[in-house]
C-alpha cells in the first residue's frame, strides 16, 4: 500500500460543529487528524465570528472554547478551499487551493447554504440572504440596513431579526410564509427538545421589545426600486402559498433578508459517489447509517450534509463520525455506552428537526408570484419564462436537460442558488412533484470551489 | 476593539476594522452594490455573503473575480467596481 506515512489518518472536511467535534473527538481517540476549512477561522455558520469576538451574542459559546481546546492534537488548515477529493491509493487525496492532502479517511462536514425561490426584484442591490444578513452581523459586525424586512420560511428568521434589532437595525417585519402551529402536531418531538423552543422564545421576546411584527403565512412576494430596494409587496397566502387576492400591501424598507430554509452543500459527497435521498425539507441530502458512514467506503458524513437540523444535531453527528472514523483509521474502539448515548440524541434531534421541517415546507403556490420576465438564475440571467418555454416549447423533461437548453445554473455559482427553484419549477412544468433525481441533475459539480487556472494546473 | 484599516474604493478612502471582508466594509461605507451583470448590466453587490452565489465579484489590487464577501480586507487595498462576470483566471 502507497499510503504516505507523514499523511493524516482522517481527514476532515469543514470546521463548523460538525467538522469541530468530529475532529476533536477522532483525535482524543488517537487518530492523526487534519481539520481544512475555508475561512480563515473554526466555527462554522454557527459560531462566525470575528478576531477579538468572545461570544458575545453567540449561543453555547463554551461548546466552542472547549472544542477549540481540543484542536491541540489536530493539524488545522484553515484558509484551504477544497476543491477536488479523489480516491488514491489506500486512501484519497484531498485538493485544496493551497495544495494536496493525504488521507486514509475523510469526513464530510461541508454544512449548508440558504434555499431561495425567486421572486420579482430579487435580484436589486440591498436583497440579502438571510444567512448573509446573519454573517455579517455576526462575522463583521456589520448591519446590512437600517430598515429590514425579513421573510421566508423556517425558524431561522428569528435569531436574524433578533440579530438585526441587537445591531440598532429597525426590523419592519418578519414575514414568514409557513404557519408554525404545525409544530403541535408533532408534541413529543418538540418536548424532547425543550432547550431548542427557549432559544426560540428569546429572540421572539427581543422582537415583541422592539414591537417588530411578526406575521405568519405571509410573504414578500415582490422588491421595488431602480438601483437598490426600496420597497417590498407582501401579501397573505393560501394553504398553496398563493396570493390571497386584495391581501397586498407595501412596505417601505432599505433592506430585504430572504431565506427559506438551507441546501445541503452536497459537492464533495456526490463527486466521492455517495447516494444521496430527498431529505425531509425537500433538499437533496447526503446518506449517512447509525456511524455516520456514507455509501461510499471510507467516506464519512456529519452536520447539515446529512439534513439540515441545527448545531446540536451538527455536534452529535461530528461525535459519532470521529468515533467511527476513527475505528476505521486506527482501530481505536468506541465506547459502546457513549454511542449508544449519541445515537439517542441523534434520534431525538432529527425528529425534531423533521417536525420544524413538517411545519415549513415550501409549497408550489411560490411559482404564481413570479412573471414570465422574473429572473431564476442570477449568474446567467435566465428568466423563469425561459425555463418554462424550454419545456413547453423545447420538450425538455428535467431540470438537466433545460440546464443545457436554456444556460440556468451554468454561471459562476454553477446552480448552488437557483438549483433548488429550477428544478422545483421544471418538475411543476411536467405536472409532477420535484424528486431527488430531479435535484440530483442540477447538483453535480466537478469542482466543489472555484479555483484558478494555476491552481488546477498544480493539481 | 479592533484596528482599523485604510482602503480605497473607487478612489475614495474607506476606514474599515480590521479582518472585516471587502463586501462588508463597503457595506458598513453605504455602498451596496459594485459591480454590473454581463448581459443586461444590472447593478450588484453582496447576496449570499459566504461565498456561494458570485454576485459581489470586485476587483482588487487589479485582480477581477475576487468575491467581496470571502475577501479581507487589507491596508492599502485599491478596490474598484467589477463590469460582467470577470471570469478572467477563474474556473469553474
Ligand atoms: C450563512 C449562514 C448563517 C447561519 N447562521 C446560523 C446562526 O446564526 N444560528 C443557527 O442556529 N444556525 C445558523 N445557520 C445554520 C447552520 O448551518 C447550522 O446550524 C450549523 O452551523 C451547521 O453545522 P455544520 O458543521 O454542519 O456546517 P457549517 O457550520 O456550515 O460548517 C461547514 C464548514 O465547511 C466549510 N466548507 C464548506 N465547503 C468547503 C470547501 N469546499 N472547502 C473548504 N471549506 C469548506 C465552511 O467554510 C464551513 O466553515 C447558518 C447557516 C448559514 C448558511
Ligand atoms: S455574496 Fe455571494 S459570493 Fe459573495
């Protein structure tokens, strides 16, 4: 075997909690472990910040001091784009802007992104995802405007208009297109999980402070203005997220945050080969078994690749990859009571997560606000006209085939934004619900970052 | 708390913290969008804000294609607008 001595044993791929605990937990067993993230510090989504930023605002911040602790024993690479994983002898090579790294295992621990479905005017100066409305406030300190709408779909709407408001930001309304009553449908689960709807009373107690309305089953389906935004039409929905006619009103604001729901970031899993499913909240996700290993042999997945479902869930799946990898890599035995501890938060957390999901699903109704001339790809600028006309017209019958037709998600960002709506939309066009091929067709990326040309010449 | 750092965005001079990302020290300056799209030359700044859409593309130090929202910000920086994608050295 041309395994390379000096290699790490596992490797694992994003810092955010997930990628944290895994790292930590598989080097406490003894494992060689690299940790490779792109940003320039650990922590992930949740726990962005900023040089001299010691949790102010942050939740379970000494999760992150202990973990960051632990990260004594582990090679932390961070400022490496991974663009490329490929298997090599006896293990992989892992391919970073700033060189190859070699492995026995990896773990995939790449998170999410923000889920948008277009709407007209999306696409003016001073419209955010809500993810990046939440990043700079918490990784730059920085607000993006001064009077902000918020809407979308799904819990985390609220610590992004709490985040607004702790900022000095006059946050003109939260707008969220689902009715989370739903939640009552699922009592155990949410029981179980007290800790998650404490978290969720404190940011709706700073926005009641603040006299910031809430609104359910309402939704921004509209931005105005010529250079930036200035403007947003919101309207009451039906059970379908149609308009509920007359129900349109204008809200004056500098500044819109949108998000409904997140995406897997999927790349480096589906480049690696692992099978992938229809995940609860309608996302393609990646398949993980009880020790978080992926179809793919030596290849493990933890956090958000698995399904969106929070930072706790995030940390018990990191937990249990490092243990698991680590039995693989070095023969290190986990602690049976300890997994077996973790495979019941495991489970508690997800169905958790599955009630949030139930609670906020995106419905279809979100294709009748847009027009012919509404753009769903932003880097291409293709229209949602030009998607329908392709399969109308052109008899296209999946997304990928209008992908090639038609240019959406053939830009820059290679489909991460308008996959989710295109393929959503090209489904509806065929008289069917989206599927996970359907979504499958519009996520393989050869390469999971963009690099340069040197770069790739380097290998 | 933190140092500042002194750049120039069309030629003006910005006062931004130290470690902030371009995007977000144009933002926290007022300026919400720099650069025009390829075809129809509409105006775009900041989207995603982690690197995931491209919108947010400027030119640094006369290098094109660098996403504002991923890139820090440093002492001295010439920053302009961005016309089109710039693809320029970039692959993907
Ligand atoms: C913009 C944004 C803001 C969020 N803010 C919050 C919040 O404030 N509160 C909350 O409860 N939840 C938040 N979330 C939800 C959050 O994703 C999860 O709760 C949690 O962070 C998931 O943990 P994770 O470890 O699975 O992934 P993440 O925390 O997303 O970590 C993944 C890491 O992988 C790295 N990575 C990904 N791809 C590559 C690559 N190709 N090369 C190198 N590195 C890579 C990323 O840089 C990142 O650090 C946010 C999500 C987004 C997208
Ligand atoms: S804002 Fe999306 S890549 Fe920079």
């Amino acid at each position: 075997m041309s395994f390379p001595a000096e290699a790490a044993e596992i490797a694992v791929l994003g810092a955010g909690p997930a990628g944290l605990a895994a790292a930590v937990t598989a080097a406490s067993a003894g494992a060689r472990v690299a940790l490779i993230d792109a940003g320039t510090r650990v922590g992930g989504q949740f726990w962005r910040h900023r040089e001299g930023d010691e949790g102010v605002g942050h939740h379970d911040w000494p999760t992150l001091v202990r973990l960051r602790a632990g990260l004594s024993r582990v090679d932390v690479r961070t400022r490496h784009a991974i663009w490329h994983v490929e298997r090599a002898d006896g293990g992989f090579t892992v391919h970073t802007d700033r060189g190859e790294i070699a492995c026995r295992t990896v773990i995939v621990a790449t998170g999410a992104y923000d889920r948008q479905v277009p709407f007209p005017g999306w696409t003016l100066p001073g419209v955010y995802t809500a993810g990046g409305v939440q990043a700079l406030v918490k990784g730059h300190g920085v607000r993006a405007g001064d009077r902000v709408v918020v809407a979308g779909t799904g819990p985390f709407l609220l610590p992004v208009a709490a985040g607004l408001v702790d900022a000095g930001a006059e946050v003109a309304g939260v707008f969220e297109a689902g009715s989370p009553a739903g939640f009552a449908r699922s009592p155990l689960a949410v029981l179980a999980n007290a800790g998650k709807l404490a978290e969720g009373a404190g940011y709706l107690k700073t926005l009641l402070r603040q006299r910031v309305p809430y609104r359910t089953r309402t939704a921004v389906v509209a931005a105005h203005g010529t250079d930036e935004v200035e403007s947003v039409t919101v309207a009451s929905l039906d059970r379908q997220w149609r308009i509920v006619p007359g129900s349109e009103r204008t809200v004056a604001c500098d500044t819109v945050a949108v998000g409904y729901g997140f995406t897997p970031q999927l790349e480096l899993p589906v480049q690696l080969g692992c099978e992938t499913r229809l995940g609860a909240d309608g996302s393609l996700v990646a398949v993980a078994d009880d020790r978080q290993r992926a179809t793919t042999a030596g290849v493990y997945l933890a956090g958000e690749v698995c399904g969106v479902g929070g930072s706790a869930l995030s940390l018990v799946e990191g937990e249990l990859a490092g243990l698991h990898a680590a039995l693989t890599a070095v023969g290190a035995e986990p602690n049976r009571d300890t997994v077996a501890r973790l495979l019941r938060q495991r489970k508690s957390l997800r169905a958790f997560a599955n009630a949030m999901h139930a609670a906020h699903p995106v419905r279809p109704g979100w294709q009748t606000w847009v027009d012919s001339g509404t753009q769903i790809c932003r880097c291409e600028e293709v229209s949602v006209g030009t998607v329908r006309s392709a399969v109308k017209d052109l008899g296209a019958t999946d997304a990928r085939t209008v992908k090639l037709l038609a240019r959406p998600g053939m830009g820059l960002c290679q489909g991460r934004v308008c996959g989710y709506a295109t393929a959503c939309l090209v489904a509806a066009e065929c008289g069917r619900e989206p599927t996970a091929a359907d979504l499958d067709g519009v996520a393989a990326r050869p390469i999971a970052q963009p690099v340069t040309l040197g770069d790739l010449a380097r290998g | 708390m933190s140092e500042c750092v002194k750049f120039s965005f069309r030629g003006q001079e910005i006062v931004a913290e130290a470690g902030q990302s371009v995007g977000a020290a144009l933002i926290a300056a007022g300026h919400r969008s720099w650069r025009t799209t390829r075809r129809e030359g509409a105006p775009r700044g900041v989207f995603c804000g982690i690197g995931v859409c491209f919108d947010c593309l400027v030119v640094v130090n006369g290098k094109p294609g660098r996403r504002a929202c991923l890139t820090e910000v440093l002492p001295g920086d010439v920053v302009e607008p961005q016309e089109g994608a710039g693809r320029g050295e970039l692959s993907c």
